[in-house]
C-alpha cells in the first residue's frame, strides 16, 4: 500500500511539474514583448491563453482573450509561430495560462 501511495504521489509531483514547466515556456515566449508599442503609460492588461495538448504533445485549438486587441493579435502570432512540445502526461488535456503585462516607465 505505502509504495502505491509513494508511486501517486511521485506522479502527482510529475504532473504539477510538468504543467509549470509548460506554463513558464509560455509566459517565456513573452519576455520581450514590445510594450511602447501595445500598451500606454500605466495600462495594464492580463491575457488569457487557453488551449489543448493534443496527441503530439503541441498546443491547438489556441484562444487568446484580453483587453487590448493589439497585445492579442501579437500574441496569437506569437504563438502561431513558436512550437512548444508538452509533456507526455498533459496530453488531451485543456490548460489556461493567464499573463499580466503591464507599461513600466
């Protein structure tokens, strides 16, 4: 019994692993983003990326929602671009992945 609960407890950890290291590989795709050119001084905007892994462990069915359209059409071409490659044990899985920007002067 107690190796079984080690066992779920080491896939657990796995998995929560596995879904921030996919999550950091986003907000990672986002570091340089040009924001004089998207946001004005002291604007800020959260976008939320939501999408599924599918069986080839790559991001689809992608939509991003936020409150400056130009922040998301540069982020959907950013991501249409980029291929990030997810676990194995995410697969199948819907995620959302919510990144705040904000103008620093």
């Amino acid at each position: 019994m107690l190796g079984l609960a080690n066992l779920q407890a080491g896939e657990a950890r796995e998995f929560t692993s596995a879904k921030k290291q996919l999550k950091d590989e986003i907000k990672f795709l986002f570091n340089y983003v040009p924001f004089e050119t998207f946001l004005q001084e002291s604007e800020c905007c959260v976008l939320d990326v939501t999408f599924r892994v599918n069986d080839n462990r790559e991001l689809e069915d992608i939509y991003v929602e936020g409150n400056n359209k130009d922040l998301v059409d540069y982020a959907n071409r950013v991501l249409k671009r980029n291929t990030i490659k997810a676990h194995s044990l995410l697969e199948g899985i819907t995620f959302k992945v919510s990144i705040r920007f904000a103008h620093k002067s």
